[in-house]
C-alpha cells in the first residue's frame, strides 16, 4: 500500500518528531508509567500538539526561551503546591450514564432518545461551562472547567515529573525542547483527573469527536469510569491529528469510516450510520419526483491546509459549478447553504459571498432563499455535489448519488475509486462526470453508489435505537456502583 498524501504541515509534524524522537519517547514512557497510562496514547497527544502548533504557526514555541520555560514551571509549580495544601471540593456524584457534553444542540440530536428509553438509569452531565446549553433542567451538571487545580492524590507526581523534565532540558540543538511537551501534558493529564475528581459512572457517553484526543479517555478509565462508549458524529480525519482513541464500544457511521481514527482501541464497533441523517429521513414526506437535478453543498468550515490552499480549492470547484451551469441552463441547480442560524464569522461571510459573486446569473438557486433545509435539497435531487465535506456520504441514505470534488488532495477523505471521487479535475473532467452521473441509469451505477453507502454511511433506519439497546445490554451486564465505594486511588 503506498504513503498516504500528506499536507506539508502533516510533513513537518512528522520530521520534528522524528528529530527529536529519544527525547520525546523517554518523555512519554516516564509520563505514561507515572499515571499508569498506555504510552502510545500519551505519545499520540504528543503529535497532535506538534500538528496544532505547525498548522497555526506556533513552531516558535516548540524551543521556548529560558525565561519562557522558567515562567511555565513557576505556574504549573503554583497550581500543583496549591492542589496540595488547598485542594478544591468538587461535587460528587454516581450515575449510571455520564453525558460528555461539548455543543448547544448535542442533548437533543444525540442523546436525549438515548436515555429517555432507558427508564430507571441515573444521568449526568459533564461540562466545561457552568451552564451548558441545551441540557433540560432537572439532569445534574458537573462542571469541570479547564482552569482547575488537580486533586491532591496526583499533585505531587505532577510536580515531580515536571521539575524531572525542567532539570533535564536538552541543548538548544533540539527543535523541540521535551520540557515544553511535558508542561502540555501534565496540564492535560491533571486536568482530565479534575474531570472525573469525585465522580463515579457505569459509563460515560460521548459523541464528542472534537474531543477525541490521546490521554483523554483513557485517564478517565484509569480514574474511575467503568465503560466509554462513543458516538462517531462526523467524519474526522486520520491524518489531521493522531488521535489513539481508547474506547468500549464506537458506534461508527460505516465500516469504512474506522480507518479514519489511528489508534482506535476498542472492544466492539458497531456501524449506525448518521444519527441526523436518519432523523431528517424518517421526518420526511414519501419521496416524490425530483426536485433538481444536482445538489451543491456550500462547505465554509474547511480550515485552509496550507496558506490558502483549500480556499482556492473550493473557489475552483464552485466557478466550475457556475460554468456548468451556464452551458447547462436546463438541468436544474441548488446550492445548500450552512450555518446559516446566525452572523457567520468574516472568513466565511468572505467565502460565501465569493461563491455568490461566482454564480450570479447562473441560474444556482440557494436553498436559503428557498426555504430549504440541507436534508431536505439532498433528498430531493438526482445528484449531490460536495467539495470536502461528509454530507455527501449522507446523499447515499436518501438513496442519491454523490460526486466528491477535490481539486486539492484534502487528505482526511479516503480516496475512493470509481466515479464518486474527482481528484485535481479540469472543468472539461467536472463537466463530464457531472453529466454522466446526471444521465446514466444503469443498474450497475446505481448499485455501485448502494455498496459505497453502506460501507461508509450505514443505512440503519433507527441508529439511536442501536445505541441505546447497546447500553442497556451494558449496563445490565455491570452492577451498579455501590454508594460506599471511594474515588480510586493511585498508588
């Protein structure tokens, strides 16, 4: 199998790894030894750290001065000494089920069918902010905030380690100093103990998939949490971060999509398919005849990979769109537009307004001034088109056909072979795969689109019913947590 494309900030990534790989694996082992952590999972968060500095042009805090370093050890010092002789009351708690909250409209489009069919189960709610939106009243909220100090049974070996590493700060040949990687991690790894400080879960729920991330989870097992099981709400990419997800149960939209998260650690996946997909699915009227021929799905969350790249990328594909459209005035044209409940920040008021200027006069209509919600124009056309984003995978559930453009190699979707993938097109390329997935009606397309639908995008009629028969199978087969059992304790 060949390497995998990656961005130069993937490259980059790599190599000061790879540079400084002694140091930062004797980090990790010494790390993951102390908290009894799995040391890949510590590593992978290592990485990840290194792709975030890369991609947002912080490398000059990977070799931080003396007086830099020396300001960080007095703060992580503060806080650890602080968690030792003032340590912070937190409330406690047991639930049967600890919802890992992250997003305004996360209860309701993933858990709330949940654990309204499982009568009986205590629920709570972990959160970051005092009061999480969208959480009905009446669920207990634990709110975890990321300034906190750490409970006092692991201050001391937060500060041992991080003296150890501040003493053993290696010459300034290094491109990234260790030290720095361990501030990183201890803050995390204290951090994540104040999560679950106090509180006791059969299992913790999660569809958190901007969480995922090396140590989270699996200092939550360490710490006392019985069961994870996770909910995949996106498509997230392999190579963008390197996750090392440790999990009981992942409850992924395809089979197709586990290679996406590295690292995935888990007892069983169980392929669901998309929980908002279906919901909008099942809401919907009986199909009727088409209402366009082609669906374009506007994208305004895709980060720029490289300088402008992806920008420029998407701009191609929506001039070609307009082109089409111009020289095809009788096939029947909708852009989805998204996001758009509220102001949108200016970088994609930017882009937006640059796809407008591009297709005035084309004959585009936008859904927006039509009315129409995202599911709905997807559901209602012959074709959908997307430039980067996941939605396209959902066209397969309403039983459309779907056609990626990608002028730019956008490396956290697979590759596909066949006709639903367009790599670096001309517009005469876009212009003929467009017609011919608008014209051909063989069986064998048709079939074609149903095999890659199932493999990534799941056709499950009801994927919260999967869910939560999973959990009740779980928690049946694990006692609950009696109310005299204590916080585990590190020795």
């Amino acid at each position: 199998m060949s390497e995998p494309w990656l961005p130069a900030r993937a490259l980059l990534a790599r190599r000061l790894w790879d540079e400084n790989r002694v140091a930062l694996e004797d980090l990790c082992a010494g790390i993951a030894e102390a908290f009894r952590l799995p040391v890949d999972a510590v590593a992978a968060t290592v990485k990840r750290r290194l792709m975030m500095d890369v991609s947002e042009g912080r490398c000059g805090r990977l070799r931080p001065s003396l007086s830099q370093a020396f300001a960080s050890l007095l703060w992580i010092t503060g806080t650890a000494i602080l968690s030792l002789i003032a340590p912070r009351r937190r409330s406690t708690g047991r639930a049967d089920i600890l919802l890992d909250q992250w997003d305004a409209n996360v209860y309701a489009d993933f858990y709330q069918r949940i654990v309204e069919g499982l009568p009986g189960r205590s629920v709570a709610v972990l959160t970051r902010v005092a009061e999480p939106p969208g959480i009905p009243a009446g669920i207990p909220r634990h709110h975890r905030p990321w300034k906190t100090l750490y409970p006092r049974r692991i201050a001391w070996r937060v500060l041992a380690l991080l003296w150890r590493a501040f003493l053993r700060r290696r010459d300034a040949q290094d491109s990234v100093d260790s030290f720095y990687m361990a501030v990183i991690l201890l803050r995390k790894i204290g951090t994540y103990h104040a999560d679950v400080d106090g509180l006791q879960a059969r299992l913790l729920l999660s569809c958190g998939d901007n969480y995922f991330e090396g140590v989270r989870y699996a200092v939550y097992r360490h710490a006392g949490i019985d069961r994870i099981d996770v909910i995949q709400n996106a498509m997230r990419g392999s190579l963008s971060n390197d996750v090392h997800l440790y999990a009981d149960t992942y409850f992924a939209q395809g089979e197709a999509t586990r290679p996406m998260v590295p690292g995935l650690t888990v007892e069983r996946l169980v392929p669901v398919g998309s929980f908002r997909a279906a919901a909008a699915r099942r809401a919907m009227p009986a199909a009727g005849p088409p209402r366009f021929d082609i669906a374009f799905i506007e994208q305004l969350f895709v980060s720029d990979l490289e300088g402008n790249n992806s920008r420029a990328g998407y701009d191609c594909v929506v001039r070609y769109l307009a082109r089409f459209a111009r020289a095809h005035p009788e096939l029947r044209i909708c852009l989805v537009t998204r996001g758009t409940g509220g102001q949108l920040p200016d970088d994609r008021a930017a882009r937006r307004q640059a796809a407008a200027d591009m297709l005035e006069g084309s004959g585009v209509q936008w859904t927006s001034e039509l009315g129409l919600g995202s599911y709905a124009a997807i559901a209602t056309s012959m074709l959908v088109i997307s430039y980067n984003s996941t939605m396209a995978f959902e066209a397969a559930l309403f039983g459309r056909r779907f056609l990626l453009c990608l002028p730019d190699k956008i490396f956290h979707l697979s590759a596909i072979d066949g006709p639903a993938m367009l790599c670096a097109p001309s517009y005469e390329d876009f212009e003929r795969r467009v017609l011919d997935l608008v014209t051909d009606q063989s069986a064998t397309l048709q079939r074609y689109f149903e095999d890659l639908g199932r493999q990534w995008m799941f056709p499950c009629d009801d994927p919260i019913a999967v869910v939560r028969d999973r959990i009740a199978e779980e928690l049946a087969a694990s006692p609950p947590v009696p109310a005299h059992v204590a916080p585990p304790v590190l020795l």
